[in-house]
C-alpha cells in the first residue's frame, strides 16, 4: 500500500492522533483519589456510687501509635460497677462498649475524621461504604424496678461530609418502674429484638456523598457513641418468664462467644452459632441483685491510603466492608473531546479514501 507524504513527514497518523484525544478525554473521566486520617480519638468517663466523674481520652495523631484505647472496669464499694472500652486502629477496627450495674453512669465514643481529595479532571459522584459490626442493647433486671430506680442503654453513629450529616442511627432501652420502652431515630433498621434486649444487626451500608469536585478536598467524620446509666438496689428474688433468642444477621461464631450478651448461648455451648439459630431459656428464678445496662458495636475499619480511595479489611467470605468509590461526572468539555477525537478520525479516514481512489 503507498504511504502518502503527509503520514511521512508526521511521526502521528491521524488514528495515533485520534486515539491521544479519545485517551485524554478517557484520562479526564477516570476517578482519582487522595486519602489520609485527620485525626482520631477514642473517650470515656464513668462513675459509681454517684461519685465524681472520671474521664479518658487517648487521640491521634498525638499519640503517634496509629491506634487509641481507653479501657477500666471498677467497682463501687457497694454492688455498683462500670465497664467501658472504646478503641481504633488505622489498620485494624474500633468499637464501643459502655455497661454497667447498681448506681453507675458510664459513656464512650470512638472518631475518625479523614481527609478525600478528588485528585482527577473532572467532577466525581462520592460514595461510602461500610459494615456495622453486630451489638447489642441490654437491659439486666436484677430485681423488681421500684420508684425512680432506672435502668437505660443507648448508642448512636453518624457519619458527616464536612458539618453535614449523610447517614446516621441512634437507639436507647430504658426499664423503670412503668415497664421497658425501646425508642430509635434515624436508620432503625439496625435494631431487632424486644423486652430487655435489642441487637445491633451486622448489616452493610451505602451512603451517597454527593459530587466531589475536581480538585476538592472533603471532611469525612465518622462517630460512635454508646451509654449505660442506672440507679438500683437489691431486692427481692424475681421470675424470669422463658424465651427465645434469634441470632441475628453478621453474628458470628466469636460475638456468641466474647460478647457476654448472648449468656445463654453461652450456658447452652453456643460457639459457632449461625445467623438465624434460635437460643432457648428456660423459666427460671434470679436471685435479687441490682440492675444494669449494656450498649456494645463497631465497625470493621481497616484503612488503607491508596490512590483511588479509602480501602477497608475484608471478612471471611472476601466481600469488601467498607470503601470509598468515585464515579465521573462528565463535563461539557470532556463530552466535546470525545466527540472531537471520533470527528478527526472520521475525517481523516474520508480524506485517505479520496486520495486513494476508493
């Protein structure tokens, strides 16, 4: 075939030109990012016995460890006594737990704040996901709830881009005299249960960012808190009625085991329960003892600062907990390029056929 003198004196044929604009403009559409962890805290404060306050707190970049924790478990010099750990992890999870028993007031809290820059071209539509590892709320009667002694549990998350919140649940369990009342805001989806015990379900989430635009720098603040409060003495001995306990979706085999929630899993050999198993308690009698609470979850969280997002640790079946994702959002410009390339080689080819003769 002859080779004319313009494709001879250019280093370029107008398909090597046609495909640098169809990849420039492809170039403009491919999602970039820039990630890194602000800072991050882990906190608490507990008291007993109606005692002053204490608090704790451990927070990074401070710290410069990658990781927070605060931890104590004490005990009253009557039958009160507290337990509280919040932790994190830049390569690892966090979580919350406050409990407590008798006259205690106990909170926690874990948060995250991370910096995402959308380093591409163009526009880009953000999205958040993650997985809510399995909790529980609990409410412990010891002995029959009279006058203003109370019993209460509560936890929320929330997660902002900038001040905004984009997604966000709360739930508090409260026992007093009146009987026992579950009230919940935001995604109440999370919960399941009744009575005295709701579990927070292992279930994953996809939340909408918005657009990111070229070159923006947004403020991702992830928060969870948990709380037990109570005011109780021993009292008489009481019935406890039997029932039945549903393992919940995301529980696994180690929550049945470690988390204390599920006691009678643990009293009828319930390592390697399965979501779904049902959990019997028979009738019984509870010697009188004072009540308490309990307000347990977290998330897994492991993060890893990569180019084109915010990568999180995989669970055993190998799905993604948790990530951020871009996707274009073309802008005219972009469009006109693509559409500028196809027109250049569309004219070149009908050039190439008139010279040639076909």
């Amino acid at each position: 075939m002859r080779t004319s003198k313009t494709e001879s004196k250019h280093p370029f044929s107008a398909a090597r030109l046609s495909c640098l604009a169809i990849g420039a403009a492809l170039s403009c559409l491919s999602p970039a990012a820039l990630a890194q962890v602000s800072s991050m805290v882990a906190n608490g404060n507990y008291s007993y016995d109606g005692n002053a306050s204490t608090a704790l707190v451990d927070s990074f970049p401070a710290n410069s460890s990658g990781s927070v924790d605060v931890l104590n478990f004490s005990n009253g010099a009557g039958r009160s006594e507290t337990g509280l750990h919040s932790y994190g992890d830049v390569n690892g999870s966090f979580g919350s737990r406050a409990s407590g028993a008798g006259i205690y007031a106990v909170n926690g809290g874990f948060k995250i704040v991370q910096s995402f820059t959308n380093t591409s071209a163009v526009a880009q539509l953000g999205s958040f996901h993650f997985q809510i590892t399995p909790g529980a709320l609990h409410n412990s009667i010891g002995s029959a709830l009279t006058g203003n002694q109370y019993v209460e549990a509560g936890l929320s998350f929330n997660l902002q881009r900038g001040s905004n919140s984009v997604w966000n649940s709360a739930a508090w369990l409260r026992s007093d005299a009146g009987g026992t009342s579950f009230t919940s805001i935001g995604d109440a989806s999370l919960y399941t249960g009744g009575d005295t015990l709701y579990t927070v379900n292992g279930l994953s989430r996809d939340v909408d960012l918005g657009v990111i635009n070229a070159g923006e720098t947004i403020q991702l603040t992830y928060t969870l808190s948990t709380a037990a409060n109570g005011n109780t003495v021993a009292g008489p001995d009481r019935w406890v009625p039997p029932g039945d306990f549903v393992v919940p979706e995301g529980w696994s085999s180690w929550d049945g085991c470690t988390r204390g929630m599920a006691a009678a899993s643990m009293s009828t050999g319930g390592c390697g329960l399965e979501p779904g198993d049902v959990i019997h308690t028979d009738g019984h009698w509870v010697a009188g003892d004072v009540s308490g609470s309990h307000a347990s979850s977290g998330d897994p969280f492991r993060l890893q600062l990569a180019d084109y997002g915010i990568g999180f640790n995989v669970d055993s079946g190998g799905n993604t907990l948790g990530e951020v994702s871009l996707s274009p959002v073309p802008e005219p410009t972009t469009y006109a390029m693509l559409l500028g390339g196809m027109g250049l080689m569309g004219l070149m080819a009908a050039r190439r056929r008139r010279r040639d003769g076909r």
